[in-house]
C-alpha cells in the first residue's frame, strides 16, 4: 500500500516533528511505502535563517551594527535551534522527493498514491494559515481514498468568517477521526460524522521510542523538567520553583528560548533528546500537548498550565479523557497536589483501548484503500 500524508512536519517544535515521525513509523510497520508530503508553503517555518537581514530602519547613524549585535545571542540560538531540527528532520522523517510550496503545485503535480491521509496535529486550526489551507483538507490528486487522523481543530470553535470554507473542505474525505472531542463537536454543527482517535506519538509503544532515543544525556539526573512557551516568566516558573524545592532537584528547561529560572537549558536540543529529558524527569510542568502526551506516555508526573494564546482546549480534552482534571494547575495549587502522583492504573487500561481502537481505524482504512 502507497501512503503519503500531510501535516505540518517541518516545523521547528518537536510535537510537531514526532508526531509526523510517528504516523509514518507505525504506518512503515504495517508493511507500507509511507512518506510525508514535503508541503513547505511560504508561511510556515522551516526556512534557513538569514542573519544578515537586518531591518532598514536600522541601516544608518551607525544602528545596523549595533542592532545586529544586540540580536546576536538571539540569532545564534535561533540557528542552533534550526541546525538540530534539521538534522533530526534529514535522519527520520521520510518525505517525498518533490518538493510543494502551495496549493497549485499539490494540483498540478499530485503524490502518487493509494491513500491520503491529513493529519494529526493542528493543522485544521483556523486561526493560522494552516487551517485556511485548501492542501491540509486534501483538495488535491486522485488516490482511492483520503482519510484524517488525529486531525484538530486546536481551539473550541472555528475562526469566524471560516465555517463555510471548512465544511466544503471536508466534503473531499471518505473518513475522518479527530484528536480531540471539542473536534467532533465542530463536525457535528458542520453536518459531518467523525471519531476520536490518540494522537500519533501514542502509536508507538515506550520501547518503541527508547529505540529513537541515541543517548540519554540526563540520565541519573534529578530534575524537575519545564517546557515553557511564553517569554516572560509566567506561571510554569513559579510552579516549576516551588516544585523544584519541594523534591529537592533541579529544574531543567526544553523551552525554545532561555529562562533565568533554570538550571539547565536544552533549547536547542534534537527532538530525540526532548523524548529522552520527558522520559528522565522526576516531574514535567509544561502549556504543550505532547509535552503531557509524552509524560503519560513515559508515567511521569506532570502538570498542565493555560496558555495565554487560548489554545488549551486540546490539553483539556486529553486530561478530560483519563481523569486527570487535577493535573491541570494554576499558580493558587497547594503544595499537597504538587507532591501527589499520578494514578496511571486506570489511565493505562483506558489509553490502551483508545490506542487498540485507533490502530484498528487505520488497519480498517488500509482495507478500504486496496
């Protein structure tokens, strides 16, 4: 069977990439020829830094200079960032040998292939680009069929004014299963019928994903790990502190950028190592979904904290799902929740049915593929 899918993997956030990596891993396991559609269109990252473009407002009195080395540290974290993305990306993330930058090219040049499949991730969220994108609903080539898995819509409600886009978007799937149930609530007032289905990470067995794991640079370590996406220390700070004193340990950091309440920071570590610093961490305090996906996958303890951009609607549906309401925290939580673990009996038994239930959603659209 032929499979090339889409979804945004070649940005530069590690969910992202894993969970491209892991839908093409487990498809790959079935016996496939699987590859990602290599759809890089101008909005999305992805791009090599340029750090001689420098603003032309600064290009004179002697400001360019000046400028450009204000930024410095900046740029050379953003390129650090952008070297260990890139060589994660060229080592597991097989893609199609023709490069897509829009639409048009998906049309004119389609993937050959017996079935399409779009997802998972955020790429039907309306507020970006993405989700206002004719490719990510498909609207291209002529496979058997076009599925999505574990596709979301990322927030509670489509962006106003994009109702009538997406519903004739979906018009083009034969079948389609969501990540989130807050997403089968926006298909239904659309007219369609879809199915909850785990996010790609869970695919893949703990086994599974040590096999990625090349080394485990933290291991033996103590720490509390905090993946934080705002720049200004807001609540995951203060709670990552109050834990780190209360479990006597350190507080490590895989958050794009460097925060002074850390210990040690990994900003600009390979998705590989973001796996293996979840996999080690006495406890992970994050605003990022496969940064809880992956604690419950590995059975650490973690705690979830509302993002400012309002985009936690799919932390909420996970933790809904099993239980786990109480590990999403604000800065007001006792320090008796903070030291309590997570009871991952009864999540195991409820993620392995959901993850049975998935597998056999993609092993049914295979069979209908043939």
């Amino acid at each position: 069977m032929v499979i090339r899918t889409i979804t945004c993997h070649h940005a530069y956030n590690h969910g992202a990439m894993l969970q491209a990596y892991a839908l093409v891993k487990y498809l790959i396991s079935q016996g496939n020829d699987v590859s990602v559609i290599d759809y890089r269109p101008c909005y999305m990252p992805g791009y090599k830094v340029d750090f001689d473009r420098v603003p032309k407002k600064y290009d004179y009195l002697g400001l360019r200079q000046l400028y450009r080395c204000l930024k410095r540290p900046y740029r050379q974290l953003e390129q650090s960032r952008h070297d260990s993305f890139e060589l994660f990306f060229n080592k597991y993330i097989p893609v199609t040998s023709t490069i897509y930058y829009s639409i048009d090219d998906l049309r004119k040049n389609p993937p050959d292939a017996d079935l399409y499949i779009a997802g998972s991730d955020q790429i039907w969220n309306t507020i970006f680009n993405n989700g206002n994108d004719p490719a990510f609903y498909l609207s291209f080539g002529c496979p058997k069929r076009r599925v999505s898995y574990a596709a979301s819509f990322a927030t509670s409600e489509l962006k106003e004014g994009t109702q009538t886009f997406v519903q004739d978007q979906l018009k083009n799937f034969d079948s389609i299963s969501v990540r989130e149930q807050s997403g089968l609530e926006i298909l239904d007032e659309l007219g369609y019928h879809g199915i909850v289905v785990v996010d790609p990470i869970f695919l893949l067995d703990a086994n599974q994903w040590d096999e990625l794991i090349s080394h485990e640079i933290t291991q033996g370590d103590d720490y509390i790990l905090a993946y934080d996406f705002e720049l200004r220390n807001g609540p995951i700070g203060s709670i990552s502190k109050r834990l780190a004193a209360l479990m006597d340990c350190k507080i490590y950091s895989v958050s794009p950028f460097k925060h002074r309440y850390v210990d040690k920071s990994f900003a600009t570590c390979t998705p590989d190592i973001f796996v293996s610093l979840i996999k080690n961490a006495r406890c992970v305090v994050s605003n990022s979904f496969h940064g809880t996906a992956f604690s419950m996958l590995y059975g650490r303890n973690f705690f979830v904290v509302n993002r400012k951009d309002g985009l936690n609607i799919r932390m909420k549906d996970l933790l809904s799902r099993y239980n786990l309401n109480d590990r999403l925290v604000s800065l007001d939580v006792s320090d008796e929740s903070l030291i309590k673990n997570v009871d991952y009996n009864s999540v195991c038994r409820s993620l392995k049915s959901d993850v049975d239930f998935s597998k056999s959603f993609l092993t049914q659209q295979l069979e209908l593929a043939k």
